[in-house]
C-alpha cells in the first residue's frame, strides 16, 4: 500500500467523523439510521462479525469504498480473521463477476491499512 492509498483512507475516516458527528446533532432521521444499525449489526443467530462480513461483499459490489473501509474495520474489531475477510472478499467477486474483482482491491487495501495499525 503507498501512501496515496494511506490518505484515501485516512480522508474517508475523516469524513466519516465529520459527517457522523454533525448529522447526529442535527438529523432526527440519521440517529434513527443509528439505532437500525445498532440492532442489525448486534449479536444474533449471526454473529456481527458474521454480519459485517455480509456488509463488506455488498459494499464490494456496489462499489462503496467508505462502506469497505468502514465493514472491514467493524469486522476485524469483531472478531474476524484476514482469512475471513478474505474469503468474504470471494463471494463478493464470485456475486459481483469481473467489476467486483476490481472494486475488491480497495477492501484489501483497507485490510492491510486496519492490520498495519495494530
């Protein structure tokens, strides 16, 4: 990973704070979207690792980088391995054919930026 890279990640976290904590003082809607989040992500028959493994292969697909950094991240924090989010990382190009393997290698990237800051 090179330092451009490095940046783009470090600008979407950013922006993740800024966004986060201006809506959430003044979006009744966006706390709502909070507290969805919270219960769809929260331990269940699936686990959230489980769970922000699911939300990392759409965000591939759809080809949402701040969606990747962000699912990857959660992922780790949850308890999944590189393996883990390697295979999900899989099925999202098995799901998304040929424009997914591309949109994967900002997940990967994402990988690497959250395992080189333990």
């Amino acid at each position: 990973m090179d330092k451009k890279d490095i940046k783009k990640i470090n600008k979407i976290k950013e922006d993740q704070i800024f966004g986060h904590n201006k809506l959430n003082l003044q979006s009744k809607v966006y706390q709502k979207f909070m507290d969805l989040e919270f219960e769809a992500f929260k331990d269940g028959e699936l686990k959230k690792y489980q769970k922000e493994l699911i939300a990392l292969g759409i965000s591939i697909v759809i080809n949402c980088e701040s969606c990747m950094e962000w699912h990857v991240g959660e992922a780790l924090k949850a308890g999944a391995s590189e393996k883990q989010i390697i295979e999900a990382i899989e099925v999202a190009i098995e799901m998304g054919g040929g424009p997914a393997t591309v949109f994967s290698r900002f997940a990967l990237k994402a990988l690497e930026f959250h395992e080189n800051k333990k």
